[in-house]
C-alpha cells in the first residue's frame, strides 16, 4: 500500500479529516524533539518545545497550501520555536571568525588534508558513541548534523530551515564532520583493542 504523503494529510486534514493530523503529528513527534533538544540541551525544555511546534502547526495549518515541502516548513517553525526560547533564556553564541558566507579565517588558516568522515555516519546508527560525540560539537553544528544524517534534509533545504546561506551551512557542516573525526578518534584511541567504536575497514 503507497504511503500518503504529508502534503496529502494536510488537504485530508483541511477537508475535515481529524487523523490525518494525528498521523503528521505520529510520523514526526519523536524526530521534532531531537531537532529541539539539539538547541536546549534539556529533555523537559525540548517536550514543550516539541508540543509548542506542534500547536503552531496546527494554529497555522490553513496557510501552508502556499509551501510546497510540509516537513521543511514544520522544521523550520520547530527551529524557530527553540531560537525564540533560547533569546529569552540566554544569549546565544556567534563566532567571531565567521561571516554572512559561512568563510571562517581559522578554518583556511587550519585546514585538514585528512578526508570527511561522512563514511563515520554511513557504517553507524547513531548509537551512544555517535550520539555522544555529536553532543559534543558546537551549539550552531549539532542541528545541521541532525537535520542531514538522521532526519534526511539535504543542505538547501536545511539552509531553507535553518534561515543562513547555502555556504554557511557547508562550511559548518564541514567543520562538524572534521570535529567528529577527532573526537571520535580520541574515544577510540581509549578503549582496548577489538572494542574501538569505529569497525575497520
């Protein structure tokens, strides 16, 4: 039986179909607060965060007939639900270093000959070890991290999300993988022998 898309549920769900709504909520609740929690970092903050995003999908339903992609358009109402908390918790951090382009002078200055470890994502789920070392990342890094290898959104569609350029989000996207090859390096380097978390080639 063919899966009813997303866009499919929404017009079900304007027609009057109250269960196509729980089915959108169904297909994304889990995937929505990881997205969230990758921002506050608190697991009760990221399942009010998770119900907020839903409630504004819901209030703002009748206007995504005019979108095209309703999990780019739900993602980015989780996003902007987590930005806005996080404003009035605290402020957030930017990098110095950075521009409007996503070109960082230490990252030219620092660059790695070592390839990117995307091999890392395609010989694990993300398990503890993954999931611990992602934790570790950059604020700014962790979302696009989630967004492209456990939520499948490629990267216009998370700069799409996310509100930054196509090239900020390759170049964080870039530096992430880099960070995550050394940490996890260094976690494999302390484990003995046969139980290092990368398997070998």
């Amino acid at each position: 039986m063919k899966k009813i898309t997303d866009e499919q549920l929404v017009v079900d769900y304007l027609a009057g179909e109250e269960k196509a709504l729980e089915e959108l909520i169904a297909r994304y609740f889990k995937a929505v607060y990881g997205f969230v929690f990758s921002y506050v970092k608190n697991e009760a903050e990221a399942e009010d965060l998770t119900q907020v995003t839903f409630i504004k999908v819901w209030r703002g339903i009748g206007k995504f007939k005019r979108r095209k992609n309703f999990k780019v358009w739900l993602f980015t109402i989780a996003k902007n639900s987590a930005l806005d908390f996080l404003k009035k918790k605290k402020p957030l951090n930017f990098s110095f270093f950075e521009n409007d382009e996503g070109d960082n002078i230490l990252e030219e200055t620092l660059a790695d000959p070592q390839p990117l470890p995307d091999e890392i994502f395609k010989r694990h789920d993300l398990g503890s070890l993954l999931t611990a070392a992602v934790s570790r990342l950059p604020d700014k890094s962790q979302p696009i991290i989630r967004l492209y290898y456990v939520d499948g959104f490629s990267l216009p569609e998370i700069a799409e999300i996310t509100g930054q350029p196509l090239n900020t989000i390759k170049s964080r996207q870039r530096r992430a993988l880099l960070a995550l090859r050394d940490i996890l390096a260094d976690k494999n380097d302390s484990l003995p022998t046969g139980q290092a978390g990368l398997p070998g080639r």
